[in-house]
C-alpha cells in the first residue's frame, strides 16, 4: 500500500463526504430505532458562515454522530432563515448601488431581487457546511420562506388570532430609523455614552416665574402633553392644576402629579412625551393626555417640529439648544452619562416612536413554558441560564411581530374599508373577499376594494414554530414524521438567541402541542475576537471558516475549536487553535504509517512478554479512558472529553503502547501482536470520530477492506466494560521509572544506545513490567537489592520515597555534578516543608479545612521529611 507521507486533507476530505452521500449514510426515516433529533439553528440567508456557526454546527455534528454510533436514528435537520432586516438592507444597498430603490422598482420586482439574493447564499451556506463534514439529512434542507413552513406560519397566525391572542394596537415601540421598520426589545442593545442634561425653564401660565424640568432630548418637546412631578415633593405643590407653556412652540400643557417620576433626577420635573417614551405614554394613558408623535420614519422631524421639520433628530438638538439659549429658556447643561439604545441588525440609535402594530400576547403562554424549565422537563446545560430565563419570562411583554418590511410571510389580514376594524384574517385573497362579505354585510363587495396589510411578520414568527414546522405538525399534526421525530433532543444553540428563539419555541411547543419542543439546550459561549467583540457577520470580524478549513483541514479546525470551547463560556478565537488540530491529526497518521509499515508474520504466534503487558494495560486503560469520556459527554463537557481522547491516543497508544509493541528495526510483527493493536486502534478511531470524522474514516478505510455496512460512520460504539485499577496504577509506576530514566540519560549526555542498569530497593507492583521497562528505558538488567549498591559510579533517584539507583559509566559520570544536584534537591524539600508546617500551624487553616485534605497535608509532610533523610543519607556516604 502506498500510504502519503503526510497527511492531506484537500484529497481526503472532498472524497469522504462524497463517499457518505452516495452511500446515503445521513439519510433518515421513521423507523424502529429510536430517534434522536436535531434541529439546526437556521444560519441567516446574509452571507457567508462565521467562526460561530463552526462551533454551532460541529457541536451538533458530533452529538449526530455519536447517536448513529450509538444505535439511534439520527435526522438532523438543516435550515436557513430569511432574516427579513438584514436580508432586506442588503439587497436595498445593493440596488442603491445600481442607483435604484424598492419604492422606485416595486414590491413585485425588489422581492425578484431578494430571491435571487437568497438563493445564491443558500449554496454558499450549505456548501459551507458539507466542507465542515456536518452529516445533516441533505433531503431534508428547511428554508424559513418555503411553502410548506409559510403555509404553517399563515395558519398559526389565523389561529391565534381567532383564539384571541393576536390584536392591533398602538404601542411605542423600538423603531429603527434606518430599516424603518419596529424591532423587538431583544433586538436593541445598549451602550453607556457620554451625554447632556439639558435644563429648560417652561413658562408658567398666569404666573411671572418657570418650572424647570431637565431633559437629554430637548428635540422631543414638540411632543410633550403634560409636565409631571412627584405628589411628595413638596418644591412643586404649589403648581398642582396649572399650565406651563412649552418654549418655541407657545403650547400650553397641564402640570400633573405621579409617583413614578423620580423626585432626585435632575430639577425632579419630568416632561411628559407619550408618543416617543413607553412610560411617558403609560402615564399619559392613566391621565388622558394628547399623543403627538413628532417624527417620520426616518427619525427626522414631521410638521409637528414646526421650523426644524425635515431636519435629523441629532442637528434639531443641536439648534434647539442655540434657540433656547438665545430665547432665555436655558438654565444650564451638565455633563450626563447614559444607556443609549442601538439596533442590532443596523447600529443605529434606536427611536421610541408611537405606531399601529400587531401584536402577540404572551403571558398565558409562557406560564408552562416556565413550569417546564422548573420541573426539569427541559435541562439547560449550563443551569445558569435558568435564572436569566425566569428573569425574562416574569418580565414578558405582549410580542410586535409585524415589521414595516417587504421580504418575509406578509401578514394575512386584509383590509376592506378605512375604519379601524374594517378586515378580516385570511389564508389567501379569496377567502378574504368571502369573509369580508360577511363583516361588512355587503355581499356586493367588490375585490378591487380588497387590499391586503403590507407589513410582514417578524422574522422569529416563522423560527418559533421550527421544531413542529419541519415535520409538517402544525398542518398535519397527527402525520407519522411528527408523531415520530418530536420532541426533538438537543437544541445547540447561543445565549444570545436565548429570548429571541429557545423561549419562544417552549411557548410554541406546548401552546400548540402541548409538548416540550426539546429536551435538552446547549449553551455555546460566544467566540469573541482580540478585541474582546464578538464576532459576527454585521461587525465583518471572523476569519473566513472555508479559509481556515482550506489551509487546515476541516478536522484540525473541528479540533482545535472544540479543544477551547466549554459549556456556556465566551472565548477568544485564535487561528493557532487550528495548528494545533494539524498536528493532532499528523500524529494520528504518523502512528497509522508505523503500523502499516510493520511485516506480519503470519506463522509468528508468538506473544512476546512485552508486548503482552502492553495489551493487557492498553485494554484496561481504553475502558478506564471510555467511562470518563462517556461521563463527560453527556454531561455536554466536549472539550474535556476530547482532551482525555487527545492524551489516549498522543500519549497512551502513540507514545508508550506503540514504542512497546513496535519489532525491532529489521524484522517482523507477530499476528497476535498485530492484530491487537489493529484491535485497539479501531476502538480509538472510534472514539475520534464524532470529533475528527474525516481523518477517521480514512484511515479505518485503510486499515482493512470493507464493505458499505463496515464504514466507521455507522459502526457501533464501544460498550462499557470493566477494567482493572490496579493495572493501570502499576503501569504508571513503570512510566515514571522509565521517564526518570530518560531525564537521567537527558541529563548526563548518556546516548540511548548505551546500556544500563537499575537497583532498586523496594519491591513494588511495577515489578510485572520489568519486560517494558527494560525494552523502553534500554536497560541490560532490573535487580533488587537489600541495601545501596556499593558500586561508586551511580545516580539515585525517588518515587515517593522509593529510592532507586542507576548504574553509571565512568565516562558519564560527574560526581561533583551529582552533589550539586543533590543539594538543590534537599533545599527544594526543606522549603516544600516549610509551607506545609506553615499551615499546619496555622490554627485557623487547620479548623477549616475537611478532614481528607488536613490528612493529606500531614502526609505529605511525612513524606517530604523521609525524602530529605535519604538525600541527606546519600551526601553522608558521598
């Protein structure tokens, strides 16, 4: 077999996964296994994937394979979402570029554009992940947009509405000036910035003096309907039921009382805005004031901003506040920092803006949504975001689905008349026409005064429904997919999405199958960059993942990101992450060449001493090694799970199990020997490949001929099995004799082929392994001896308080060098033994440490000053 000196990944990993689609390994169906189920975080349609989605997806790919592995049947189902804000300002900003706009060409034409946006990412994004080697039912590709998931959102929607749940009403909302569209309150972050108070004296009707109230948005006082101050603060009751008059617009406006106004903020006078403030507009609803809402779509000023009308919010400010100061009505400006909110999808500084919206209610539905979180129903991995997840839900508010957009599932009401309840809720246009006959009580209604809303629906209206959707469950909900398949297992996902996403589809789930949608959610942490931001597509800070998969290998990539990634825990993406993943998998291949190298000798049924050691401890150690892994991995633990994997196979079957059993340079490998450590190396591959599914297959494809059926992707999981402790921990004696041995030869420049001898005192466990540490420390004899050797020319070393000799050459040893050694070895003891008397003197630390760990520490101070005796012993006698 010609087998590559180096392993290229470019050559293997394109052929693998073609290999796995032919052989329709990621296919699924309803069947008698049973079914484990993943459903994808749909990527948005906006772009290429980031380091994000990497961590996401080979999350869910490794728990994918691991179930094939396992027995189950895996359907894990791909997707991409709409995102109907950031798809729709980039195709806007591409037509700009054309010199075109959406109102210039048309709902009809601009839709043409943003399919045709939609569909060349689409490939881009799938393709992306078969490079990742993500083993996803192909047949099964979900698109927030398609007809089988639109249909099931209008009847959602139709529904709702009908039970109650849905209404129109006007809210202030979070309006985004430059999409022009409502966001959701989890859309909007907020930054803290340096800022002004501005205090502004309003006229008081009747009276020669003012009241002041400060402000930092002096814009919006061509809104303000009333002035507010709180009913204990005594400063202002003497203007309880008269009128100020605004400046510049010489409006009057009543001076009310509400405890809701802060009496210790500013002048402790609060102007009252309601159509651009959600609790200004509270107040003005308990106290029946005017709304006026001041801006347009775009934030600038409506003729309500009468002069400064058609001018940006942020220049109004600025020349406000020059007219105030020149009229006299500004008393003075601190220095005022503040939380200013910004849209998510566009980075704009949010507007609060009063508007007619449809809206969601959400308080009945959360209440089983919570229980289920309670009781354990559904697990978060990490449990912290549990308690965020409480916080939110006893917080929740009615949900604005409708976004003034074009791309998305456009909102099935249809409009028949200019009166406030004039429409009906409708799957398509004839049924409108059918109902609003029936509403309007004209049955000559004609279909030219149909019109439907233009809105469309927020984009997390259509994912909310996702785990029932895909299988066709809200249409059919009785169809042998969902019956089936649902409730899903695991949800991958990140926190950020936690509100937008997770606790909306428990809300979905058990309001309309009165079933958890999953069972258990696995938190990511966010992948941040050097800058401690995290990386996105809006911010344009990941590195590209085909990039890095091209220079790499995916494997090396999957490997290198699971290595930093914990449960839950931000982490800084760093692209020596991925060398790391290399080297691993050059290891891996290295140790695959060594043993294809090896002549077998078919009539050799011998089971040298060694070699048979070897075995029996690698075996023990494979299922000592199998039962953390295992622990870990279900406890979502994957990086600590793969870093046990990582030191099996680097240190236990690369370094020690394969230098054991290797033949001598020259001759052969017997069969048995052979075939064990094909054995042990197929049940590691095993292991590997949920984690490093390419490399593992190509080499378990190497490694004998199989059959379609014998792929390592389908083959069966290790089974559990006991194994002996007492094997493993006189092994790792023999380990460390051989490893000081090493050192000592490292140290006094003593070449490997240069032969030697130990004595040793004491008679221990590792006594079995002598065979092994005679072959890999290159010894000529092991004896035991009663007392020190009197042999002159030796090097002395511990293992606890084990002492050990090993014979020297006089052309390699150094006897001065040997002391010198030594006497740093006894100062390095007397002052380990200086801190454990430290603690253990100190009363305090006695009294409050556990037991177990006080026992240690006397221990440990036991052993330290036996340690120094015979290191002083061996000075006496030197």
């Amino acid at each position: 077999m010609n087998i590559p000196i180096k392993y290229d990944p470019k050559s293997v990993e394109n052929r693998i996964y073609h290999h796995w689609m032919r052989e329709n390994y990621f296919f699924s169906l309803p069947g008698k296994k049973p079914p484990y189920t993943i459903l994808m975080p749909p990527p948005n349609i906006t772009g290429v994937l980031h380091i994000g989605h990497i961590l996401n997806n080979t999350i869910q790919d490794i728990l994918i394979r691991y179930a094939r592995m396992k027995g189950s049947n895996p359907c894990w189902i791909p997707g991409m979402d709409h995102a109907s804000i950031a798809t729709e300002a980039k195709v806007v900003h591409q037509l700009k570029e054309k010199g075109l706009s959406k109102i210039l060409i048309g709902r009809e034409k601009f839709l043409l554009h943003v399919s045709e946006w939609s569909e060349k990412h689409k490939n881009i994004i799938l393709n992306q992940l078969k490079k990742l080697g993500c083993s996803c039912d192909w047949n099964r590709v979900q698109f927030t947009m398609n007809k089988k998931l639109s249909k099931s959102v209008t009847k959602i929607f139709i529904d709702l509405y009908e039970k109650g749940y849905i209404y129109r009403g006007y809210r202030v909302v979070n309006w985004d000036p430059e999409a022009k569209t409502t966001i959701s309150d989890e859309e909007v972050f907020y930054r803290e910035q340096k800022g002004k108070l501005f205090y502004i004296k309003y006229p008081i009707e009747g009276e020669k003096y003012f009241v002041t109230i400060a402000t930092t948005r002096p814009e919006t006082m061509f809104g303000d309907t009333a002035i507010c101050f709180h009913p204990d603060d005594n400063r202002y009751f003497h203007l309880k039921g008269k009128y100020a008059r605004i400046p510049i617009i010489n409006r009057l406006i009543p001076i009310i009382q509400d405890s809701y106004v802060d009496p210790y903020f500013g002048s402790g006078c609060l102007k009252i805005t309601p159509a651009h403030d959600i609790n200004d507009k509270a107040i003005a609803d308990t106290y029946h004031l005017e709304i006026i809402d001041i801006f347009n779509e775009d934030a600038t000023l409506n003729e309500k901003g009468l002069h400064y009308q058609g001018m940006d919010r942020f220049e109004v400010r600025k020349n406000i506040i020059k007219e105030l100061s020149t009229l006299g009505f500004l008393s003075k400006v601190d220095n005022f920092n503040h939380k200013i909110g910004f849209s998510e999808r566009t980075k704009t500084v949010v507007e609060q803006k009063l508007s007619l919206q449809w809206f969601l209610k959400m308080k009945e539905m959360s209440i089983p949504a919570v229980e289920a979180v309670k009781n354990g129903e559904i697990k978060f991995y990490p449990s912290r975001f549990k308690k965020i997840y409480f916080q939110w839900m006893d917080k929740i508010r009615d949900w604005n689905i409708s976004r003034q957009l074009w791309w998305g599932h456009r909102i099935p009401v249809y409009y028949y008349g200019d009166s406030k309840n004039d429409f009906v809720v409708a799957e398509n246009f004839e049924q409108a026409l059918i109902k609003a006959k029936i509403k309007s009580h004209d049955p000559h209604l004609k279909d030219d005064k149909i019109r439907q809303e233009p809105d469309v629906l927020d984009t997390w209206f259509s994912s909310w429904i996702l785990p029932m959707s895909v299988f066709d469950g809200i249409i059919h909900p009785h169809n042998r997919e969902i019956s089936y398949y649902y409730p899903t297992e695991d949800l991958v996902t990140g926190s950020d999405i936690l509100f937008f996403w997770v606790a909306r589809m428990i809300m979905a789930g058990f309001f309309f199958r009165k079933k958890k949608p999953f069972k258990k959610v696995y938190f990511t942490g966010i992948v941040r960059d050097d800058k401690n931001q995290k990386i996105s597509k809006s911010l344009n800070n990941s590195p590209n993942p085909v990039d890095l998969i091209e220079k790499y290998g995916a494997d090396a990539v999957r490997m290198g990101i699971m290595l930093r990634a914990s449960a839950g825990k931000d982490f800084h993406f760093e692209e020596n992450i991925c060398l790391q993943g290399r080297n691993f998998s050059n290891k891996i291949w290295n140790a695959f060449r060594l043993i294809k190298s090896w002549k077998i000798e078919e009539k050799n049924k011998d089971l040298p001493e060694a070699s048979k050691k070897a075995i029996r401890w690698f075996e023990n150690r494979f299922y000592h090694v199998l039962e953390i892994f295992e622990k870990y991995f279900h406890q979502y633990k994957f990086d600590e799970s793969l870093m046990i994997l990582y030191k099996l196979i680097w240190n236990d079957f690369c370094s020690w199990f394969l230098e054991i059993i290797k033949p001598v340079f020259g001759k052969g490998i017997s069969k048995p020997v052979y075939s064990n450590t094909i054995k042990w190396f197929e049940n590691v591959l095993k292991l590997l490949h949920p984690y490093m599914p390419f490399l593992s297959e190509e080499i378990w494809s190497l490694l004998k001929k199989r059959t379609r059926e014998e792929a390592l992707i389908i083959s069966s999981w290790p089974k559990k099995k006991s194994y002996n402790q007492k094997i493993l921990v006189s092994f790792e004696r023999a380990v460390q004799i051989i490893s000081q041995i090493r050192s000592i030869r490292n140290k006094m420049n003593i070449p490997y082929k240069k032969s030697l001898v130990l004595f040793y005192l004491k008679e221990g466990a590792e006594k079995e392994y002598h065979s092994i540490i005679l072959k890999l420390a290159n010894l000529s004899q092991i004896i035991h001896v009663l007392k020190k050797p009197k042999k002159e020319q030796f090097f002395s070393f511990f293992l606890g308080t084990d002492k050990y000799f090993l014979s020297l050459d006089r052309k390699f040893s150094s006897k001065k060098r040997d002391l010198i050694h030594i006497e740093k070895k006894i100062q390095y003891f007397y002052n380990l033994l200086s801190m454990i008397r430290k603690n253990l003197s100190n009363n305090k630390y006695v009294r409050s440490v556990p037991k177990e760990i006080l026992l240690k520490e006397k221990k440990k101070e036991s052993d330290t000053l036996k340690k120094i005796a015979h290191l002083e012993e061996f000075l006496t006698r030197n």
